[in-house]
C-alpha cells in the first residue's frame, strides 16, 4: 500500500506529511467485502513511485528518509474493512470509528 504519514498520525500540525509503502497483511475476501491490515514502519520524505514495491527497495535507492516529526505514529497498524466495485474498493470503516460520517468514507479507484 503506498500511503501517506497521515494513515498512521491521527492530526497534523505546523509540518509536511511523509510517504510510506506498506505491505497488506491478512486479506480476507467475502461477496464484496474486504479487509486487510497495514503496518506502520519507515517514512520517506518524497512519493515513492508507484513501481516500487517495498520499503527496502526504496531505501537502497536512497529516497530520503522523512524528518518531519520524530515521534511515533499514534496508529502502530490499521485494518480496513470496505466493498469491492468493478472500479474502486470504498473504505466502510473510518479513521476514528464513525461509519456513518461521510468523511470518513473513502474511495480508491484503480489507476493502473
């Protein structure tokens, strides 16, 4: 999963957010749902293109490491639960256990 910082810091202040790519743990499939689990780890100060694939692929080609915010992320994992479409998969689960906000419903379209 190529994400940002903000998937794993629950708030941002007074500094630029971080780029990560994160293997997907525990992918569970039923009908047209989906869950799966990302773990934090390293943060790169620039995207990392998307034909990187993991984070020490990125390392050694010397993307440079995010220095930001030196502190932990607030979330060490995050699971997402959500629907598949022929298109896009929609997250169902929110950032902070709303289900009904429509803030917190996200989609992701396929791009590739």
């Amino acid at each position: 999963m190529n994400t940002s910082t903000d998937e794993f810091y629950t708030a941002r202040e007074g500094y630029l957010a971080g780029y990560e790519i994160r293997p997907v743990y525990n992918i569970k499939t039923e009908q047209q749902g989906i869950s799966f689990r990302v773990d934090a780890g390293m943060e790169f100060n620039i995207p990392i293109p998307l034909y990187i694939k993991d984070e020490a692929t990125a390392a050694k080609i010397c993307i440079p490491l995010w220095t930001q915010y030196g502190g932990c992320p607030h979330e060490p994992h995050r699971v997402y639960r959500g629907r598949l479409f022929d298109d896009c998969f929609q997250i169902l689960d929110t950032l902070y256990g709303d289900s009904n906000s429509e803030y917190a419903k996200r989609v992701f379209i396929r791009c590739n």
